[in-house]
C-alpha cells in the first residue's frame, strides 16, 4: 500500500509532537553561562548613569539592549531586606537563605550544590570576577559553602581546594595569606596562595602580569589589592592604581582563558562597587562604576557576537541582587535636560538595602524564561535546565 505524502507528514508531525512531550526530543543545552552581577543597582542607577553618559537622548547603555528584560523578587528566607549572601546564595542553589548564610543552611547544616559546582561536574570551566574581594560574599556562594559571609579565610580556602576554581580575579591578597591572629569566623588561616601554587594555579598581582600569564597558565588566581580595587572615580588619583586592571580588562582575560574549553564554562562578573556607591549616597561613585560595569557588558556582548555557534549557545544573565539607597532622580525640574556629562539631581532614602525587584536582563539559550516577573530562586533552576538542555518547569 502507499501512504500519500501528506499522510507521512502529518505522522512524523505526530511522533515529533509526543516525544517531544515526554521528553524524548530534547531541547539543546547551552555551552556557557555568563552571569553578570551590578550589585546594588536598581533601574534608578541606569537612568543616572544613561544620562550622564549620553544625555536624554535615545543611546543605551549596553546591558539594555539584550535581548529579554523581566524582574525578580529579591527577599531572604528570613527578611524582606536581603543582604548579598543570600541573594547570590539564591541564584547559585535555587534556594532560599538566611542572611549572611553562603550557599550553606546553618539550622540543617546542608550545602546543596550551587550552579558553578553543577557546570564543573560536567566538565565545564568555571571562573569568578569582581572588584570587590574575590571571596566576598556574591563570588563566594557560587564557589564556596560557609554559615557565615565573613569567613572569607575559609571561602579562599574551599575556592583552591574543594572546587579548583579555574580563573579568580579581583581583590583579597590579605584573605589568601593570614595568620593564626588573623583567623576568621569559621576559624579558618593559612597561606592559600602557596597551596595555590601547590595546585598548579599561577599568581599574578598586577595588570601586566594577567595580560602577560593568561594564555600559558593552567589556572589563574590573580590578587590586584589586599581589600578592593581602586574605584573607577579615584583612579586617576591614586597611582598604583594604574597597576590593577579594571573590571572590562578582568573580564575578557576571563573569557579568552576560559573560550578554549570545548565543553565550555561558567562565569560569574560582579560590579561590586555600585553597592558601595549607593551606601555611601555617593552619586559620582555610584554612576562611574555602574558604566565601568557596562564596559564589561561590551566585552561580553563583542566576544558572544563574534563567532554564531558561540551566540547560539551562550546564556547571558544580568541581575542586581537587591537595590541600595533607595536612590531616586529628582531632577533637574523646569524646562532643564541633564546634557552629557551632567548629573542628575539626586537623592536617597538611606544608607542600606531596600527591599524593591530589581530588573534581569538576558538573551541566549532559555532566556525567554527570565523575560517576565520571577523569584530570584528561578534564576537557578532556569539556569540548570540550560545546562541539562532540559525542558524548565517552574518550581
């Protein structure tokens, strides 16, 4: 008997459809996963900082031109004002936390496995960049497990021994070389950059040295000061400044160690600073470092839009963990435009963490997902089924 044509598409249509629905057809996996963190910044920080970069005209910053732009909720297990550590804890293990609890439940003492660790248990390459120390507490609940975000001995520790991060750089000669005097919480000291070298890690220190290491070493741990990095507003005043790279420079030595991995990797970039500007209430702080942020943006964008397999498989996420300040634009009124290179007029409610959404930019692979109004706790489980190539269902 033959079987007309239009029979036999409708039936592969059929079996496609079914298989695809238990799950027989699977969705592609991504590669890597670039997850991008301006800790601190609320919508209100873009403006100001838009504004001040090109005035009220219709340029964007590049972290708004990605593709998807949804929200998320942003509380703790135990407060509606979150801190660092259990907003990042959240992302990294899907889970709610106590602040101040670094991807570790202290009341049932379990570590659930953050999505860094997920990523290298499949091969992949990992790495963590900020200008804050690098054990501070948003890099620290990807790469590490503590009941307390101050012991930061403790985070340096596990990052070199327990996961073997790939690529650290950012702050923290101190943390990596205390003493017994200068133990921390979980009482935690040692010389972790000699167990560095143990591990085939190679130290740099300087910006030279990472430009000049990166392409030959197995590993990198590169320490650029003891606390934080210089920020952006101060660098030309403070000359052993011009010996730490910034974080756009961090960030595509990052990608250009981790690009030739063929099973791919996870990244973790943080803007530590723009959290410290809105403490501070400092406007020209806070608006130098959200555009030093979005100079990593670029490199990003540039090294995705490079190759078109590398686009088609990475995810992109960029996602505040809470707002700060709870600053607000508030001017200037009349018949006034802020031109280029003016502030706004500006204001904050106060010093500490507010408890507002913050907004999730994205594109890639399952980024469709994080184009709506979210939980914070998605974010991983979004993340997850990307690396599974799996179909995410909303926990």
């Amino acid at each position: 008997m033959i079987l007309k044509k239009g029979f036999l598409v409708k039936f592969f249509i059929f079996i496609f459809l079914t298989f695809s629905l238990y799950g027989i057809v699977k969705t592609k996996a991504v590669t890597n996963i670039i997850f991008m963190v301006p800790d601190g910044l609320a919508i209100s920080n873009v403006t100001a900082a838009r504004v001040y970069a090109f005035g009220t005209n219709k340029q964007r910053l590049y972290l708004e031109t990605l593709d998807q732009i949804g929200y998320q909720s942003t509380h703790s297990l135990n407060s509606m004002i979150t801190d660092s550590a259990a907003a990042a804890s959240a992302w990294a293990c899907g889970e709610k936390f106590n602040n101040g609890e670094i991807s570790f439940h202290c009341k049932t003492r379990t570590s659930p496995r953050t999505i860094l660790e997920l990523a290298r248990e499949m091969g992949k390459k990992s790495g963590l960049v900020a200008t804050s120390s690098i054990t501070h507490a948003t890099p620290a609940a990807f790469g590490a497990h503590v009941s307390d975000r101050d012991c930061e001995n403790e985070i340096a520790r596990q990052y070199i021994v327990k996961n073997g991060i790939d690529i650290l750089l950012g702050a923290g000669k101190g943390i990596f070389q205390s003493s017994e005097m200068g133990a921390d919480p979980c009482g935690t000291y040692g010389d972790f950059i000699e167990l560095a070298k143990e591990r085939d890690y190679t130290i740099v220190n300087t910006r030279e040295e990472m430009f000049r290491s990166h392409k030959t070493a197995k590993k990198l741990l590169g320490l650029f000061r003891h606390v934080s990095l210089t920020p952006a507003h101060r660098r030309a005043k403070v000359k052993k400044s011009q010996d730490e790279p910034r974080l756009a420079e961090m960030t595509g030595v990052a990608l250009q160690f981790l690009e030739t991995h063929q099973k791919g990797f996870f990244l973790l970039v943080e803007g530590s600073q723009i959290d410290w500007a809105n403490h501070a209430n400092n406007l020209e702080y806070q608006i130098s470092e959200t555009l030093e942020f979005d100079k990593a943006v670029k490199v990003v964008l540039d090294w995705v839009n490079q190759d078109k397999n590398r686009k088609e498989s990475t995810l992109i996420v960029i996602v505040s963990d809470h707002d700060c300040g709870g600053f607000a634009i508030k001017g200037p009124w009349g018949k006034t435009l802020t031109q280029p290179g003016q502030y706004v007029n500006a204001g904050w409610i106060w010093g500490s963490h507010t408890g507002e959404d913050t907004i999730i930019w994205s594109q890639g692979p399952y980024s469709s997902h994080l184009g709506k109004a979210i939980d914070n706790t998605d974010i991983f489980h979004i993340m997850k089924a990307a690396l599974y190539g799996k179909e995410y269902q909303k926990q």
